[in-house]
C-alpha cells in the first residue's frame, strides 16, 4: 500500500508542476474559493510552510479567535508580498513537508491540498482529474464534520461515484465522478446528476 506521505508528496508535485504552466494573467483569475484569485489560493496552500504555530495562534487571536477570518486575511497579504515565482518557489520547496492541519492528519493534508487544487484547475478549465488513489483517500476521510465545515446539508442523500466505488449517506440518489462529488461536499459549484 502507498503511504500517505507519497501521496500528499506526488499531488503537491504535480500542482507545483501545473502552476509552472500558467501564465501571469492565470495566477490573477478567480479560483473556485470566493474572493480568492488563484495567486491568493497558493498564498493559503503554502502558508503551513512558512508560518510558525505561534505565528498562526497569534494571527488566529489578532482575528478575534477565527481561523478562517485568519486565513484570508493571510492569503491576502501574503499574495500581495510574495510574487508569483516565489509562491510557486515555496511549494515546490515543500514537497515533503511534514505539515499536517490539526486533528487530520497526513490524510487532511491531502484532502487540503487536493481540494484547492481543483479550485484552481476548475475556475481555470483546466481538464485535470486527480488520481484515483488520492481521491479514494480523502473520500474515506468524509464525515459530519467535513460537511458541517463546509455548511453542505446531505441528510437524506445519498452520493454515487460513477468511477470509484465509493458512495455516502442514504436517501435521493446524487450521481457523479468522485472529483465532481467531492467538490460538492466541499461546497463548491460540481457537476452532479440528481435521481437514480
């Protein structure tokens, strides 16, 4: 079996490699997270790598004790200060890097990475499906409280992956790839098909 570090490790590669194929013009567009262009979306990834724990608790206590108020306040400064190579200079410097969000392990780390990755490969068009191996991973990882973070309501649904087999919940049955469906319990905008 492949340990989690390598997957985290070769989808931290392959968006490094992705963002080195953008142009200027790319790293200004909107991603699929609200407010955030695609350079403020690296800004946040990158983040964990260039903040220390007290550095992030006391902006957290700056931010009246609101990660996400935060965090986007992070995103945006740091997008603003750092330019695009740096960014991308960043990432690719941290391919290992043992950082993991607190109470989720290496298998949140790659839930993390792999969704902000498709908020900048969606918004952008760009066809790019995550390996099926990374996606099985951070789909068994779905919980309540995945979805009461993201404020997506699945009670009496039940989600179909029409390229893995995975599904969740039970009740009207909503069918889709496991990429698009994992957009969906991530709140973002997916391509999903309602009823059996």
């Amino acid at each position: 079996m492949t340990d989690i570090r390598d997957l985290v490790a070769a989808e931290r590669t392959d968006l490094a490699d992705l963002l080195s194929e953008l142009t200027a013009a790319d790293w200004d567009k909107p991603s699929l997270c609200a407010g955030w262009r695609v350079r403020e979306v690296v800004a946040h990834i990158t983040m964990a790598y260039r903040y220390s724990t007290p550095r992030v608790l006391m902006g957290i206590a700056k931010a009246g004790g609101r990660f996400n108020r935060f965090s986007e306040r992070a995103a945006r400064a740091d997008s603003a200060a750092l330019s695009n190579a740096e960014l991308l200079s960043c990432l690719r410097e941290n391919i290992h890097h043992p950082w993991k969000p607190p109470g989720g392990g290496y298998e949140g780390a790659l839930s993390h990475d792999v969704i902000h990755g498709l908020d900048m490969t969606v918004a952008l068009g760009i066809d790019r499906q995550v390996p099926p191996d990374r996606l099985r991973v951070v789909l068994a990882g779905l919980g309540p409280k995945h979805l009461k973070y993201f404020g997506v309501d699945l009670s009496e649904t039940e989600l179909r992956a029409t390229d893995l087999d995975w599904s969740y919940g039970a009740g009207e049955v909503i069918t889709g790839t496991a990429q698009d469906l994992l957009l969906l319990v991530s709140g973002r905008e997916s391509s999903v098909r309602r009823g059996s």
